[in-house]
C-alpha cells in the first residue's frame, strides 16, 4: 500500500525517526440508509477499501504534533478545548479531547498521517482520519476503551470539537467494519449485525462513481435537514423518527401541516424500511433484488428529501441505462459519489456511459472504481 509508505516517509521528514506503529483506518460507502442515523434509525455502510493511515511514536505527556502528507506544515499542541485548534489538525486534536473528555490518560503522541481516501467525496476521509487516530492511541496507551464507545468518542470530536453535526454511521462503519461484511447497525442501541456481503460469488460488483461536484451549501443543508426531522419528531411526539413505521406513516404526514416537512418525514420512515428490505434480502441471498431497493432509495433523497444534485442524478440515470441492478447516491449529499450495483465485467461500460452523459452536458468527468467490503480501523505492518 503506497499510502503506507506516504505515512512513512511523512513521519521520517517531520520527526527525523522511524514510527513506532502504524493504524489504518478506512473510509465507507453506505449501500443503503441516508440520513437515518441522526433520527435514531437503521443504516448499512461497508469499508471502502481506501484507508488513512497513521505512522505513530509516543511522545512526553500532554504533548501531541500531528503532520500530514496533505500540507506542509505540523501542528503541534497539549491538552485544548474546542475550537482552540482549527483546520484539518482540528479532527485530530478533536479525537484527543474526546478520550480524556470520557475520562482517558491519553498518551502524547507524534503522528504523521497519509490518506487514500479522497477528500470531500463523501466517503468519510474524515471518519477515516478520526479513527485512525482514535485506534492508535487507545492502543499506544494501552486504554480500556470497549469497540462499541469508540464511535461515540470520535464523533464527539466532530460534533463538538470540530463542530459538524452529523450522525454515528461514519465513525461506526470505519471503527466496526469488517471484511466482506456491510455492517447493519441500529443507531440507537448501538447493536450491530455482521451482514455477509460477497458480491464477487453472485458475479456482481459495486461500482463507486465520483460526481466530483463541487460540495456546495453542504454544513448548512446538512443541519436543517437535522432540524426538520427532530421538528417533526417533536410536533408527532415521538423520541426519533425511527418511532413512525411505514404503516404509521399516513396518519403521522396527515398531521404535519408543512408540505416539506411531510416530504422530510416520508424519505426518513420509508428509508428506515428499505435499510430493514436490504438486509433480509441479502440475509435470503437474494442479493440481486436489492437493486430496485437502492434506486427507490435514490428517487427519495432527489424527490423527498432534497439533497441530491444533477450531476448524482445523471450518474444513477446512466449506470441504471447502462444495466446496473440499482444505483443510488451515497452519503450526505449535495454532490459526492453515486455507487451502482453492476454485474461483474461491467465496470468499464457502466463507466464509459456515466462518462458520456457527463460530457454531453459539460460536466467535468467522473472518477469510477469497483469496490469490495474491507476490514475496519486496526494496527497493520508496513
Ligand atoms: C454524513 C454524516 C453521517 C450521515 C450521512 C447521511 O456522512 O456524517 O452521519 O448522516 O451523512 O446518511
């Protein structure tokens, strides 16, 4: 893994030494469940076998500098409060404030970090960087700190420290992933089902599409969709929307007078149901079926709720036109990657479609890669 290699010789610039281990952490694609986390709800990522790595050594206690292969210059720092370091060493120092805010000795530490994961796609690059962090400390100190905490603590460093309001699944599916599995994961009890996912024995494959949109409006959209579906859940009376079913959901619109509301609302209930669809389709080995699933999936985040742009809309009309099984976007929204179900061997043609469709309209191209389910955060060797 060259992206190995990047940490180190990252590590050897900065710190004049060799490193005393190296974590990696990967980032994710959500095969299905967008948005839900937040409203209590039911999502299935699984690892993208891209990773951020981090090249380790222990330093003096309280004392932490963090360099990376994505700019020049090293930040270093002792125990802060949020806010007070900003910029990308933030989701760093964000990670070492949440351990010792749920009451860690948490080890000084020199870390140089590479990434493959690539930035802004909504693949979670930085779920990734948190969780290789996380992961490398809390085995650098040798702390007692139970997988199922973990995602908490590293999404607390981005709620808090860094102060994006998003939800559990990102830093769930890099911590808790495991290889060809897609990780079904309840975000209100934390529970987790390990969920078979070998689509190479079926003859399919997932193909990732990189709109390369540029993000636009993205924090600000992201948290008044948040807002709108707490709103709701508090005019229906229920903790989470997670609490209406789809067989409750007529009754529940009927009561919300704001037609956006109600269209916020239906996109979370049925997409709960389609989360719930997926995993009994795939747990009966019906794998092909889930394809219309994740295309409904889709025209509900482009009609329901509104987070999709044209260039992810071109991207699942012409994987779909092209003979993909289903395709959908992936993650927050407003741009980043679309991910289609495609028989194997039709990588190059799906590609060379959804390459077309943008050049007709003038967009700049897609990047396209087919992807497996990897393994979570863990200590690996060069
Ligand atoms: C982002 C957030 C996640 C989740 C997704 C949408 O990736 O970080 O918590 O809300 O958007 O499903």
């Amino acid at each position: 893994m060259s992206v190995v290699t990047d940490a180190v010789e990252a590590y050897r610039k900065q710190f004049g030494s060799e490193p005393q281990g190296l974590w990696a952490a990967p980032g994710r694609v959500n095969l299905i469940g967008e948005h839900t986390d937040y409203n209590d709800g039911f999502v299935l990522p699984f690892a993208l076998p891209q990773h951020t790595v981090a090249a380790v050594s222990p330093a003096p206690a309280g004392e932490w500098t963090v360099c990376s292969t994505f700019t020049d210059e090293a930040v270093s720092f002792g125990l802060t409060r949020p806010g007070e370091v900003t910029g990308w060493a933030a989701y760093v120092a964000g990670v070492v404030w949440a351990l010792a805010e749920d009451g860690h000795e948490v080890p000084g530490a020199r870390i140089a970090l590479a990434s493959e994961v690539p930035l802004g796609s909504g693949l979670s690059s930085s779920a990734a960087l948190e969780s290789a962090v996380l992961t490398a400390l809390i085995d650098l100190g040798r702390l007692d700190v139970p997988l199922e905490r973990r995602p908490s603590i590293a999404q607390r460093a981005e709620n808090v420290y860094v102060g994006a309001p998003t939800g559990i699944m990102d830093q769930s599916a890099s911590i808790r992933c495991q290889e060809g599995k897609a990780l079904f994961l309840d975000c209100r009890s934390f529970e987790v089902d390990q969920i078979p996912f070998d689509l190479a024995a079926e003859g399919l494959a997932i193909l990732v599409i990189n709109s390369n949109a540029p993000h636009q409006h993205v924090d600000g959209e992201y948290g008044a969709r948040r807002k709108s579906c707490e709103e709701a859940a508090a005019i229906l009376g229920v903790p989470a929307l997670r609490d209406i079913s789809v067989a409750d959901l007529d009754t529940a619109l009927s009561r919300l007078d704001d037609e956006v509301m109600r269209r916020r609302v239906r996109h979370i209930v049925t997409e709960d149901q389609r989360v719930l669809d997926t995993v009994a389709l795939l747990r009966e080995g019906r794998v092909r079926e889930i394809g219309p699933v994740l295309t409904a999936g889709h025209a509900s985040m482009r009609d329901d709720f509104e987070i999709t742009v044209a260039q992810v809309d071109v991207a699942v009309e012409a994987a779909i036109a092209a003979g993909a099984l289903g395709a959908r976007m992936t993650g927050g929204g407003f741009g980043g990657c679309v991910l289609a179900l495609i028989e194997a061997g039709r990588a190059d043609v799906t590609t060379g479609a959804v390459e077309a469709a943008y050049a007709e309209r003038g967009f700049q191209a897609p990047t396209c890669w087919t992807v497996t389910a990897g393994p979570g955060a863990t200590a690996i060797t060069a």
